[in-house]
C-alpha cells in the first residue's frame, strides 16, 4: 500500500533516511528528535546533510585532502634568487 499524501510522504521518507543516518553513524535513534532543533543527533543530520549537498555540488573534482595550489608572488620572486 503507497502513501498517497505527499506531506505524509515526506515525513515517512524523513524517517527512513535519519534512520539509516543514525544507524551507519552509529549515533542514537529517537523518532521524537526529528525535526528538533535542540537534538545534538538531529543537528548532526541536518550537518550531515549539508555537507552531501556541497559534495554533490562539487561535482567529481572534489577531494577533502586536496590542496588548492595557488602562486604566492611573495615566493614566487624570491626563488629565482
């Protein structure tokens, strides 16, 4: 049987993904930290979340270790000396 109210939807599907979230990350399940803005776990998701979006944002080029390597000009005109 499909839930058939969109707003119904969301939260079931809300539900299935801070589960899975709390469950990989090993952090505490409770359904009546959802949606709460004072639950450290529910901040964590939401930060969890943020952070998927930006990753996906980056497209394939990103790298959490890469360094960027801009030319410092300070450096730049003292090696040559």
């Amino acid at each position: 049987m499909s839930i058939e109210n969109p707003v119904i939807r969301k939260v079931f599907d809300d539900l299935d993904k801070f589960r899975d979230y709390c469950r990989f990350e090993a952090k505490v399940f409770d359904e009546k930290d959802m949606y709460s803005n004072e639950s450290p776990t529910w901040i964590a998701y939401n930060k969890h979340q943020g952070w998927l979006r930006a990753k996906s944002r980056a497209g394939a080029s990103y790298d959490p270790n890469r360094r960027t390597r801009r030319p410092n000009p300070r450096f730049e005109s003292n090696r040559g000396n």
